[in-house]
C-alpha cells in the first residue's frame, strides 16, 4: 500500500488519544502537531497541512463523539473526512467513445501507463481498445507498447521509422478509428521545450481528444501542482494519472498537489505488472490508507474468470467453521488471481483475519512464497488427505515431503498453517460485523452463512 510511512505516523498520533474520555484543549493541539508533522514528512504541502490539521483540531474541541464511539475512532472518522476532502471528488469518465491523449515529461511512466491505461479498460468495460505509438524520439517506444500489451487483444498502431509524430496519429485514427477506445502515447521531454509544445498542440488538433490525460510521477512531489498547471495551460489536461505511488514517500505531496489543479488525479499506479493501475476515489484510498479496508476495490481486483459460485460455497465453509485442506486450497487458488497477498491484503480492514493487514512488507513476502509451497505440497497431497486432514500421520508427511521435492518440517508448517486458520474460521463464526463484510464481499446471504 502507497503512503505506508503516513499511515503508521497517522497511527500514531491518533495513539495519544488511547484511554482518553474527553479532549481538552492541550491534548487537541497535540493531536493536531503530530498529524501535521505526519504529512510534511510525507511531503504534504505545509499550507494544506496547516489548514487540515487546524480543521481537525477544531472539530475535535467542537464535535462530541456518537454515544459508543471511543475517542481515537472519533478523531480517525474526522482524519478520513478531512482528507478525503482534501483530495477531491472522483472523476466519472464514460466508458465508450473516448480517444484519449496522453501527455508528460520524460522518464514518468507513460508509455508504460499508456499500456496500463488500455488494458484497465479492456478488462473492465470489455470494449474494442486501441493505442497509437507516436514517440518518435525514443528509440524502442513502439516495440515496449508491443510487448506490454502482447496478449490482451489491444491494437498497437505505430510507424516507427516515421519522424513526424502528427503524421502518424492522423494515419493512426483512419487505421484503428473503429475501436470503442483510442489511446494516443507521446513523446516526452526533461522540459517542455518549444519543439515538445509545438509537436503537442499539433497532435492534440489532430486528435480532438476527449480526455487529455497527464501522466506525473509521484516522486516529483509538491512539483506535481505547477507541471500539472503547465501541461493544463498548453492542452487543457482533463485528468492526471499519478504513476509509482508505491515506490517513494513523496507521494503524499504528488496527490495533494494535484488535487488542487484543474486536472483532477483519474487513476494511480503502484506496482510493474499491466494490470497494476486502479481508478482513483479519495474515499476508498484513503479508507485503505488508514486501515479501514476498500471491500469493493478487492471485489474490483478479482478477475472476469474467477467463479463467483465456488467463491460463494468457500465463504459458507469458512462461516461454519468446517475448513480442510481443501478449502485451503481453493482459497490459494482464488488469492492467486485476484494478485498478491501484499495487494490483496491492503484492501482488507487492518483488523481482520486477527490483524494481517498489519504485517510488515517482509512478512506480506514470506507469506506470499508459502502460499506457492504449500500448493505445491498439497498437489502431492491424495483428494481424502486434503478433505480429511487429521489422516496426515508421519508415515504420510515423509511420503507428501518426497512427492513435493519439500523437507517434512515444510509440511508440518502446512499443517500447523491450517490449524490455525481452521481455529480462526471457528472464532469468526459468531462476529457478525465479520459475516457483514462478508456478506458485502460475497454476495451471500445471512442464512447462507449459517448453512451446514
């Protein structure tokens, strides 16, 4: 999860607040400092943090808590809101009929965004995508769009001996003018020199884009705000997609920045993979970000082939309390297509599945390459060893060990991963706020939940 430094100094601050009945004013000045402290170390800018900490710091003195709600929950709810208000409303973009420009400095991501772009609304409208190449200054543009959407079914128009990029999007459109989608990769520039500008206005007259997109890296921090400016002033920028959210503690200042532009932040990016971008909503990232959960982005993340019916069957086993191996195993299988357990694990409330969401970034990792051994244990596993697994005596692990290529510690850690998991399905039986969320995520029933 992006901005995980700021969730754990949020955490903190909201810390001071632990065993408190009532906020006076010198525990809500102390709130409000160390939250402020929070986002200029994740390079907020110091304007908005002061005016954000001092709207906290006034509701808590003027706001009581609802009967039932502890303190730090109450200041928590207050952080949510403000930030999310901070951020903005989300952009509503229509699905068909769009060609889309693609804007940026060089060195931002965009011709990798580009491919993210055109798959994410491959995969989730299920519309006929296609992209134009017209970088005609970086050697490789077109044969990296190719790759990168090798297999998806997006078409890649691109002439790359061609110099003159306007040139290219013209015979482009008449080429794939057909496709429900059309995306429209440019060069970019350290700068943006009157050559990129003049090359820019000329595509752009050409295009006669729907959207303009700017694609801005949020290592660039604060800066974010006047290059966004920049490129608004030159095209009109509809939206900004914010690319390597996940890879610098300066995104904090990239997202706020941004925020605050005629250019609204659309998508953001965390992670390499081509189907690692998402479409940005203040309420659900900043949910995600302070550990609430985003249910209905993890229902987002699961792919068009994972079978909702067995999905449905495997929340009624866990909800009973009967968990085998079995079970185990398609729960594996189900987390392998919806992606990694460090993503998946990010949209889940932090204090479900007894605080997971909590782990480090290296536990997330080791726990991801268990998950991949254990699958390959069980493979070795006979299908009444998997549904009855107090079978498994010694004489049957040393046999699971040899078939798997594994020692037989990793099969007893199996094991013991199972049990613990069976005990916690058990304890979970009776929390009806757990059998609600589940009931969000699984599209179940009550009385199914119940079923034997």
């Amino acid at each position: 999860m992006a901005l995980d430094g700021l969730k754990r100094r949020i955490m903190g601050s909201v810390g001071l607040l632990k065993g408190k009945r009532k906020v006076d004013e010198e525990t809500a000045r102390e709130l409000s400092r160390s939250l402020r402290k929070a986002l200029l170390e994740a390079d907020f800018n110091v304007r908005q943090s002061k005016e954000l900490t001092e709207r906290i710091e006034r509701r808590m003195l003027e706001e009581e808590p609802r009967p039932g709600v502890k303190l730090d929950t109450h200041a928590m709810n207050l952080i949510y809101t403000e930030l999310v208000r901070l951020l903005g409303q989300p952009r509503e973009i229509m699905p068909h009929n769009q060609t889309i420009l693609m804007v940026g400095l060089y060195g931002q991501g965009k011709t990798t965004t580009t491919a993210k772009l055109a798959d994410w609304w491959r995969r989730r409208h299920g519309v006929k995508v296609a992209v134009i190449e017209a970088d005609v200054h970086r050697p490789g543009a077109f044969e990296q769009l190719q790759q990168l959407l090798e297999g998806t079914n997006v078409d890649v128009y691109g002439q790359p001996e061609e110099k003159d990029a306007t040139r290219i999007v013209r015979n482009g459109i008449k080429q794939v003018g057909n496709a429900d989608v059309i995306i429209i990769d440019t060069a970019g520039r350290d700068s943006l020199d009157e050559d990129l500008r003049d090359e820019l206005v000329g595509i752009a007259e050409i295009a006669n884009a729907t959207e303009r997109f700017l694609v801005i890296d949020a290592q660039v921090g604060q800066a974010a705000g006047p290059v966004a400016k920049t490129f608004h002033d030159l095209v009109g920028v509809t939206g900004t997609i914010v690319t390597k959210l996940d890879g610098t503690a300066r995104g904090g200042g990239a997202l706020s920045a941004v925020a605050t532009t005629g250019a609204p932040i659309v998508f953001i990016g965390e992670g390499e993979k081509v189907q690692d971008l998402e479409k940005f909503e203040a309420d659900r990232f900043i949910s995600r970000l302070l550990g609430l959960g985003d249910i209905k982005g993890l229902i987002d993340l699961a792919p068009g082939d994972l079978d909702q019916e067995e999905a449905a069957r495997l929340a009624q086993r866990l909800m009973s309390g009967r968990f085998t191996l079995t079970d185990m195993y398609s729960q594996m299988e189900m987390m392998s297509k919806i992606g990694s357990v460090e993503k998946m694990l990010s949209h889940l409330p932090d204090a479900m599945f007894g605080g997971m969401g909590n782990m480090s970034t290296a536990q997330k990792r080791q726990m991801q390459g268990n998950l991949e051994k254990y699958r390959v244990i069980m493979d070795s596993m006979t299908q009444e060893e998997k549904d009855e697994p107090i079978l498994l005596k010694s004489s049957r692990v040393r046999r699971i060990a040899r078939g798997s290529g594994v020692d037989e510690k990793d099969v007893k850690e199996l094991l013991a991963q199972w049990n613990r998991s069976r005990k916690m399905m058990r304890g979970m039986k009776g929390d009806r706020s757990f059998r609600r969320k589940m009931k969000s995520m699984m599209d179940v029933d009550d009385m199914d939940l119940d079923m034997g």
